[in-house]
C-alpha cells in the first residue's frame, strides 16, 4: 500500500486549465412590474411612475393597446379592430396623464341616431331628441326630463368612481375605515338634500329593470330602444333583467373627459351625459396617447413579452415574475390587467383562500359581443338619413321589446336572427376608414348578443351565419348595402378572448350586474384591487368601477398599492 502510494505521490501533476468566467446575466429589477399595456395597465403604469416608481410594463401581442387598436381591411384602408368609439374616458385620469391637453387627442363628437324602420329616425345629442327630419320628436320633453334625472342619480355614483371600494373592517380607530365612512357619509348626504320624493325615486328605480321604466314614461320606439340598448352594452342581459336601470345609471355616473357635451350631474358633481366621441387619428392613437403618458413618466413598455408566471416566496410575498421566455424580472408589486381568474392561475391558486378560488371560477364573464368590419365601395343610403346624421353613431334598437328578443337566443347560445347593432362609418367624419378618392368607406360594427359559445365552436360556418345575419338586418334599413361589401371581418368573441385577455371575449371582461360591481367586482374579498398573496394587484376592467374606456381601474390600483406602501 505504501509503495503505491508512493509510486502516484512521484507522478508530475499534469496542469490544471483555469476555468473559465461564466458570465451571468443580471436579473433586472424594478420597483413594479405591470401585465398587459391595455389602456387599464398603462395608466397603472403612468401613475406608478409619476410617483417617482422604476416600473415595466410586459404586453404579450406586438402592439399596445388591448381592444383600442386597428387593423388592416384591405391594401392601404384600416378599421377599429374593436373598440370604435370613446366611451366615458375618466376627466382625472385625461388631466393627470395629460390626455387631450399635452398629448393631444383629434376627436369629434357623434349624435346617437336610434334607426327605425319607417325611415323617421329618433336622433339623440346633448340630452336632447328630435325626429331626423328636423321635427319635434312627441317625447321630447318626457325623455329630457327622464334623461336629467337619470344624470342626477348617477352623479351620485360619480363620487365612487375614483375610489377604492369601501372595506370597512378595520375598526372606527383605523385612518383607512373612517376616510371610506366620509365618502358614504357625503353620499347619504347628497341622496338626503335631493329631497325626499327625489330620494324614494332613486331607490325605487335602481333594482329595476330599464325596459318597464322606458316603456312607463316613453312608450316603446326608437328612444326607448336606444336608451335599453346602452344600458345593456357588452352585457349578457336584457332590458328585462333585473337592476338593469342601475347599470345604466352607472355608466352615466363615470366622470367625463372635459369638452365632453353633457348635462349637469347634479349633487355628485363629476358624472355627465356624454355625446360619444370618434378619435380622428383612429382608436391605435389612443393607445399611443396612454402609451405616451407611461413613456414621459419613465415606465419602461415592452411588447412581445407575455408574463407566465407570479413569483411568490414563502412568506406570501410578490418578488417578480417569469417571461414566457424563461426570463426572469424581479419586483415587489405586480399590477395585472388580465382577468381575475388567469392572474390567480398565474400567481398560483395556493396563494388564495378556498371561498376565492371558488368565486373566482364561478365569475359570471360569457362574451355575447362580435365586431364586423366591411369595406364598402360607397356610402350606403339608409332611407329617410341624411350624410350628416349617417356620419353619426348608427343604432339598431328600433324598441326596447326589440332588444330583448335580440337577447333571447343568446340564453341558449343560439344565433340572433336580428341583432341590436352599433355602427359607425368613420371615414364620413375624416377618420381613418374608407378611400376619398375612390369613395370607399369602411363600416365598422359592434354586434350584440352572438351566442357565448356556438355548440361546434366559431367556425368559418358559423361566421358566414353571422355576417350574413347583420347584412340582411342592414338591408331593412340601408337597400342594396349588401352589394356594396367588397371586403370584411368578423371578430368573434373567442377572437377577443385571444387577442387581448379579455375573460370569456367579454366586452368589460366581466358582467357588470349588480352582483359584481362596487364591494363585489370582481368578487366579495377581492374588490379592493389588492389580489392574493401581499404585493399583488387587480388594475384590470374587471376592478372597480368596471368597463369602457376610463383608465379608472388603473388610477385606483396604482394609488393602491401605493398606499399600502407595497411599492
């Protein structure tokens, strides 16, 4: 044994290769990290960094933007993809990010014109109707008077708008308690000083349903159409539907973009009437105009970059996420703007109670929203409209009775056989849509209540069906349209789904009933924007105050977590 020993200690030691510097790459840091660079996720990420926050924004698809983006109809004409309209865009979140002032924002107002089959249209604008021929309309004084008063009552839900919704759990001794107690004690006190009469008026009408209240006070035509139509938008209900009047009033009560035309909001000073508003430039401007905002306050915005999964440690808390790519991004907060149910997926259904994980699976989210583009190679002549009001915001909701039977077949996931329909032709009002030259005009429509789920899927039949069913529904209204397609679309709820996150393809991401707004969107426990494990936060439509076009859920988010002092 010793010999050997000694035999091996005598061998020369052959010359060790240094090994080589293995160059690692620096996790990157930031102080929060922001999914999806929809409008929701760039004003979280605008007001984090205006706060002085290094934040990153990550955006699966290639382009900001969300539903606010366009897309290529034909060889050099573009349509809105989805969103086509402005829609209740929040006034402190246009000041605070600048919007239509230092970045500027090309808009123009649109009338609403309610079609009716008879040529003689009902055309709504500041508050006001009258007939498309220049006549009085026989209800106008009724509806001004029902139209103020449904402003009014929903001035007082403008005040919730911008705020968390209140928690109330942490004692009368907690700073966070008694500031949410102010907000209610000044919303009493505004439904007190309306007067009693006014008072039993709103709390009559708010669990009503719209169609009973519209046909009461305005008899059932083109007015009480229009006004069932709005109140049901993207929504999986019917004017018939119980708290219906409620989700009208709420999306009234959104505090408006200033300039917008509007009647006085009354107590709750902040809510308003407002005309719709067509972006000049095309819905992708205003992405670019909240991506913009993000940009100037430093937020870093990186597209073709979806979020796989939330880290959390074991002590429940947010340190960062993990790229599709394997990549890793560290951080202490994390805002998503994807639904509710694909964050928990994404943070691990570990980090929430049973009671969540079971609400959150049971949200109620069936997307009954189809968009249709058509190139057109003319301006379609709808009978009895002029080119000024068909450069206008075009319904199909000739009655309330029509809305609700467009919404019947959607229950058992059939096709509508005459749908309630949204259009307008931007390229009348000089936005991108159309071909002056050759006189092309683009017609982009939103069509409601498609069936959530169609039995064999969305196949190429099933969109054939569909785009066959709007134009025969347009023919009523404009003859020989169906001649002048020389291009389309059809963008189905799945499609929206896909492209953008949208939970179920729905329109606001989630139902905005009365059993999942304020203190219960998404659900009881999650309402408060804080989402699981500590340092995780909701910024999407499916947070308070819910859907259109506001940027609110993101604002509220941000200041937040702020002020849970996560960030």
């Amino acid at each position: 044994m010793s010999s050997a020993t000694n035999n091996k200690a005598q061998q020369p030691k052959p010359k060790q290769t240094p090994k080589a510097k293995v160059k690692t790459k620096q996790v990157e840091a930031f102080d929060a990290i922001v999914i999806g660079a929809g409008h929701n996720g760039l004003t979280a990420a605008a007001t984090l960094a205006r706060k002085g926050k290094r934040v990153c924004v990550l955006e699966r698809s290639e382009q900001v933007g969300g539903m606010m983006t366009d897309s290529t109809l034909a060889p050099g004409v573009s349509a809105p993809r989805m969103a086509h309209l402005l829609y209740n865009l929040n006034a402190t979140v246009a000041r605070e990010l600048g919007l239509g002032g230092r970045i500027p924002l090309r808009t123009t107002k649109l009338p609403t014109v309610s079609l009716s089959p008879d040529g003689l249209h009902t055309v709504i604008e500041n508050g006001q109707a009258r007939l498309s021929d220049g006549t009085d309309h026989p209800q106008a004084e009724v509806f001004a008077a029902l139209h103020t008063r449904l402003i009014r009552f929903a001035g007082l839900l403008a005040r919730l708008a911008n705020q968390t919704p209140p928690k109330l759990n942490g004692g009368l001794g907690n700073a966070s308690t008694l500031s949410e107690l102010s907000v209610l004690a000044r919303l009493g006190l505004d439904l007190k000083l309306m007067g009693k009469k006014e008072m039993q008026e709103f709390l009559r009408v708010t669990l009503s349903n719209v169609h009973d209240l519209l046909v009461d006070e305005l008899g059932d035509g083109p007015l009480a159409g229009a006004m069932a139509a709005d109140a049901v938008r993207g929504a999986f209900a019917g004017p018939r539907s119980p708290g219906t009047v409620f989700s009208l009033m709420y999306r009234l009560g959104s505090p408006k973009l200033p300039g917008s035309a509007r009647t006085a909001a009354g107590p709750g000073n902040g809510g308003g009437s407002a005309d719709p508003v067509l972006l000049l430039d095309g819905m992708a401007a205003v992405s670019e105009a909240f991506a913009r905002a993000a940009r100037d306050a430093g937020a870093d915005i990186r597209c073709g970059q979806g979020v796989a999964q939330v880290q959390v440690d074991d002590a429940d808390r947010v340190t960062g996420v993990t790229l599709d790519n394997g990549q890793n991004l560290t951080a202490p907060l994390v805002l998503s703007s994807a639904g509710p149910l694909q964050t928990m997926q994404m943070a691990g259904p570990d980090h929430f109670d049973i009671e969540a994980v079971r609400r959150l699976r049971n949200l109620r989210n069936k997307g009954t929203t189809a968009k249709v583009n058509l190139l057109l190679s003319g301006t379609p002549a709808f009978t009895g409209l002029s080119e000024e009001f068909t450069a206008g915001r075009l319904l199909i909701a000739p009655s309330s009775t029509y809305v609700e039977r467009a919404f019947n077949p959607a229950k058992y996931n059939a096709m509508p056989t005459a749908p309630v329909v949204e259009m307008v032709l931007p390229g009348l009002s000089g936005a991108p849509g159309g071909d002056a030259g050759s006189g092309q005009q683009v017609l982009s429509a939103i069509v409601n209540f498609v069936p959530p789920a169609p039995t064999k899927g969305w196949r190429t039949t099933e969109r054939k069906a569909l785009l066959k069913t709007l134009l025969s529904t347009l023919e009523a209204y404009a003859p020989g349209i169906g001649k002048l397609v020389t291009a389309s679309e059809v963008i189905v709820p799945d499609d929206i789904a896909a492209e953008t996150g949208a939970p179920g393809g729905h329109w606001h991401h989630l139902e905005m009933g009365l059993d999942q707004i304020l203190t219960l969107r998404p659900t009881n426990g999650t309402a408060h924007y804080a989402f699981g494990p500590q340092g995780l936060f909701l910024c999407a439509a499916s947070a308070h105050p819910g859907g259109d076009i506001t940027g609110a859920p993101g604002r509220n988010s941000a200041l937040q977590a702020l002020k849970m002092g996560s960030a």
